[in-house]
C-alpha cells in the first residue's frame, strides 16, 4: 500500500504540473486514492493487510482510469469554438428556481412524516434509514425527488454566473434549500457533493488558494462528523468520529479485499453496472419495487455488512464492478470513468458552462472512489444532470402564456 500510495501521489504532482489545476481528473484521482493508500500503510487502524490480489486489483483500476482521464482530457474535441458560447436561459433559470423553491415544500412535509412515524426515536435516523431502504416507510417523496437535481443544478448555475454587482438573493435561498436537502437525505455523500461542486465552480471562475481549499476541507469534515453525531444518537463523539473515519474513509479497502479474495459474484450480471437499465424494464413490465441485488457465495451478513473488524458495506468504488465481471469489469469501469471525467473536463475548459456543472459533479466522484460507485450505480441522477444542464446551456426560446382572444 505504501508503495501505490507514494506512486500515485507522484502521478497527482506531475497530473497537476501538467494541467495546473486541483481538479483535473488525472490529479483528483491519484490524490484521492495516494492519500488513502498511503494512510492505510501509516496509520495504526488495527485492520488486516491488504493482499497482493487486492494490491493487483487498486493498481489495474487507477492505470484504467488516469489512462481514461489523460486521453480525453488532450484529444482535441471537435465542438464549437469559445466565440460561440453563451450563457444559460434566463427562462430557464427562473423554472429551475421556481420548480426548487415550490418542490421543497411537499419534501419538507414528506421528510417530517417520515421522521415522526417510523419506530426509531431520533428524527434524523429515520430519514436516515428511510433514504438508504432499510426501514419501508408508508410515505414516499413520489415525483418531487427530481425537485433534489432540480435543486442541485440551479444552485450550482446561479453560482456560475453570479457577480458581485448582482443580487444574491436566489444564490442565498438555493444554498439554504440544498442544506435542507442534506438534512433530508442525512447523507454525508450529500454534503461533500455539494460543497465540494461549489468549490469547484468558484475554483473555475476565479482560482482558489490552497489556505481556503484547506479551510473548506475543515467545513466538509465537520458537516460530516455534525451528521455522524446526530444519527448514532447518544454514543461517545470521540469514538464516532473516529469509527467514522476508519470506516468510510480506510474500511473500503479491507472490504473491497475481502471480496476480491472470495468468491462472491452478481446472481446476474451486470445487476450493478447496469443497474439504470434493470430498474428500467421493470418499471416498463409494471413492477412497484426495484429488482433486488443477489450473489453467489455472498460473504456479507443479512444487512449486506463485512467486519474489518468493525462493520461496513462500504466497498470502495472497485466493489460493484468486480462484483458484476471480475477483471475485466475493473479495467473497462475504470476506462469509462476515466474517460468521462476527462471529456466533461476538456469541455469546462474550453468554457461550456454547462459542462462545468456535470464536472464539478465528476469531480465528487473521483474523489470518493474510496467510498462508492457513483457513476454506474448512480446513472439516472447523473443523467439528470446531464440534461438539465444542457437544457439549460441549449434552450433558445422564452415561455410565455396569453390568454386566447378567440371566442
């Protein structure tokens, strides 16, 4: 581990004198997983060396992705040039914060249901539980859950284009109902994603010193550990915050390991790589529910936990796709993230606002692969992006409505 770590960590260095920029793929990937590596190597956590299979397996999955990133982020794409942008649709940002601001007000109801129904005692845990499936709640959030990437993406378009001879009014309220979202969804992903996107959109406009890229760092950490507190009820603040630590920032790793050296597989294949498409067709065949996630000599417990020693089911990103295909599903998933990243990448900058919104989102991805999948795993959201970026960036025409004059 001391070794990958120290390799990629050199790959960040000449990734950023390369591109002199934090946020270029090649640099946020190999800084992301140098730094984890080499903390799992430093760190006495108490958890179990990592095999050289686990080793093989990290190693085949950053080649992939920097080679990914670093192709697409040169290749010279054949797009419009910069005389011809322009910014997003006025109409367009004016719906997206109507939609956001409206939206929020049957989610506000719907997250107070169901944080006073459930059996648990703490508010926050159940919507906690709620959102990521474990406990079934009589009420749902419905068709307003798009109001979440609605939010997300307005927020994100305001802070783009804001100056500061401009009202900050809407920039304000957007950032106020994104930190509801957080407390809704009490996902600490959630948090990261949206001040770390922020980050990147202010770093794109003007550069940031590494002092208050520092300063934000200390912000995320202490909204994640707040979170922590607030769902793990009563239990001692020392011991959380460093279980939360150990856990999701280094437990991956051991439990991505445990996994390589099994044999646990997908039921089916591609049940988590193409899960977008499975959900799909079940809807199109009428069912209400999701299709289930099966394997063959499944080594985690009925809640889906591994012990490293203590329980987690984070599996960093590697653990979906070497679920579904193995090897090959290790080099071809690190390929396409690679390559998406570097695309989204080249054309932020080449100044396509709308592809600045979907790589501040890429940019989250890229740095929590220690944590999850959030590309394959996570299609439909970042579809939603996609478009609703774009439709923002492509729509030409203003709405409006008059009354008819017919008789």
């Amino acid at each position: 581990m001391l070794l990958l770590g120290l390799i990629l960590l050199i790959v960040a260095v000449l990734g950023y004198y390369r591109y002199r920029d934090f946020f270029a793929p090649v640099v946020i990937s190999s800084l992301s997983w140098g730094g984890v590596a080499l903390l799992y190597a430093l760190l006495n956590h108490g958890m179990e060396p990592i095999s050289l299979k686990g080793l093989s397996v990290l190693g085949l999955w950053n080649l992939s992705l920097i080679t990914g990133a670093f192709l697409f982020s040169e290749v010279n794409l054949k797009d419009s040039s910069c005389g011809n942008l322009r910014s997003f649709n006025p109409w367009v940002r004016d719906s997206f914060f109507k939609i956001s601001l409206l939206g929020m007000i049957p989610m506000c109801y719907m997250a107070y249901k169901i944080g006073t129904t459930m059996l648990s005692g703490s508010f926050l845990l159940n919507l906690r539980m709620a959102n990521t499936g474990l406990v079934e709640s009589e009420f749902r959030y419905g068709v307003f859950e798009y109001v979440f990437p609605v939010a997300f993406v307005s927020f994100l378009i305001e802070l783009l284009i804001y100056r500061n001879d401009k009202p900050r009014t809407r920039l304000y309220v957007l950032a106020f109902l994104n930190v509801i979202i957080m407390f809704i969804t009490m996902a600490k992903s959630t948090i990261l994603f949206t001040i770390l996107s922020a980050l990147v959109i202010v770093n794109f406009k003007r550069r940031i010193s590494s002092r208050k890229m520092l300063w934000c760092g200390m912000t995320i950490f202490a909204f994640m550990a707040s979170f922590q507190l607030l769902r793990s009820g009563g239990d001692d603040a020392g011991d959380t915050i460093s279980d939360m630590f150990y856990v999701y920032t280094l437990g991956g790793v051991p439990a991505l390991d445990q996994i390589v050296n099994s044999e646990m597989t997908s039921e089916t294949k591609g049940q988590y790589m193409f899960a977008f498409f499975h959900n799909a067709v079940s809807k199109l065949e009428g069912e209400k529910k999701r299709p289930e996630k099966t394997h063959k000599n499944d080594l985690t417990d009925e809640h889906g936990y591994v012990f490293v020693p203590l329980p987690t089911n984070v599996y960093t990103v590697v653990g979906p796709v070497w679920i579904d295909y193995g090897w090959l599903g290790v080099l071809l998933g690190g390929l396409m993230t690679g390559s998406f990243a570097g695309i989204f990448f080249r054309l932020a900058r080449k100044g396509f606002l709308w592809a600045v919104i979907v790589y501040a989102y890429f940019t989250c991805v890229l740095l929590l692969q220690f944590f999850g999948e959030y590309v394959f795993t996570n299609l439909s959201y970042l579809i939603q992006i996609i478009l609703l970026s774009l439709f923002a960036y492509k729509f030409k025409y203003v709405v409006k409505w008059q009354k008819s004059t017919s008789f």
